[in-house]
C-alpha cells in the first residue's frame, strides 16, 4: 500500500521541544488536509484524551526560536495563539479523533517515521558510546606515551654536573686508609702511654 505522505516530509516536521519529539498543529493540520483552527477545536472537544504529556503550547519564547531555526517566509499569516506540539503519543490519539481515510493514512505514516526516527536515535547512541570508549583508549594511550617521551627526554638529557664539596675530600679508598692509619697511632700512643705511666 502506498503512503499518502513521503516518510522523509514527515521527519522533516518532527522537531526537538522540551526534550520531547514533537509535530506542530499547522504541519499536522496541512498533513490531515484539515485547518488548524479545526484540528485544536476537535482536540479541545475531547481533552480528556490529551494530558499535558501529549500535547502543550509553545511559549512566545519557544515559538520565535522555532521559527528563527527553521528559515520559512510565512508560518501562516497573522495568527492569534501560538501552535500546539503533539508528542508521539499525542499524534497517536489524534487518529482517534479524526476519523477520515486521509487522518488514518497519515497517522499511520507519522508512526513510521517517529518509529525510523527512534531507530535512528538508537544507532547514534550506540555510535556515540562507541566513541567514547575510544576516547577513553586513547586517552589513557596518551597518557602512556608521554610518560615514555618523558623517560627518553630524561635519558636523552646530559647529566647534571657534580657538585664539588667545600672543604677536604678524601676518596674512599684513601678515606679507609686514614681511618685505619689514625686508629693504629691512636693506639700506639694510648700503649705508650699506658706503658711510661
């Protein structure tokens, strides 16, 4: 069965609002083929069906974003009230109230591509915490291959020159050779010593 509207027009009006993907009323009102005017008038008939998770109205705030984001020349002339954003779960509700052909066709080919945006959020997730583990190899990678720059710097560096001590040096051999010269003269005059006494 064919599809009354492209999957692809349909992404191109899912948008990022309050950390939810949402369709605005115009967009769903031109995709229904219905006024917008029309489109909230039948929602507000059955509100019940429409909490606050499934449906909001842009602030002013929001609305001037939106259309700075998206370059259009006309969002419809003058318009008294901001438009509505429809979750998926709003849309969802929608087909059960409006009940022609065409809202059933469309409503099912906004649910494909919710569906086909979902899948692709999905894969980018994955990517992204593929790179991010990658980052993570490559840092620590990093930090290992510095530290062996770091050791061949060292080794690559001349030796620091030896300070020379102030005072009398004595090599070590020279040092024992002392040592033991003055313990036998010290024992010598401490015979002597012993001996005249």
């Amino acid at each position: 069965m064919e599809t009354i509207v492209p999957v692809e027009v349909i992404e191109r009006k899912i948008y990022m609002i309050r950390g939810h993907k949402v369709m605005l009323s115009t967009d769903l009102a031109e995709l229904y083929n219905v006024e917008p005017r029309a489109l909230i008038q039948a929602v507000k008939r059955n509100i019940e069906r429409f909490p606050d998770d499934f449906i909001f109205q842009l602030a002013d705030r929001e609305f001037e974003n939106l259309k700075s984001q998206i370059v259009i020349s006309s969002w419809g002339g003058l318009r008294r009230a901001n438009p509505y954003a429809f979750t998926e779960q709003g849309v969802a509700m929608l087909s059960s109230v409006l009940r022609s052909k065409r809202a059933i066709q469309v409503n099912i080919a906004i649910m494909r591509a919710f569906v086909k945006i979902r899948e692709m959020l999905s894969t980018h997730k994955e990517l992204a915490h593929k790179l991010a583990q990658l980052e993570r190899k490559i840092e620590r990678h990093d930090e290992e291959i510095k530290l062996i720059f770091d050791a061949i710097r060292k080794l690559m560096a001349p030796p620091e020159p030896k300070r020379r001590k102030i005072g009398f040096r004595v090599e070590k051999e020279e040092w024992k050779m002392a040592v033991f010269t003055c313990t036998a003269l010290l024992t010598l005059i401490l015979e002597r010593n012993r001996v005249e006494v």
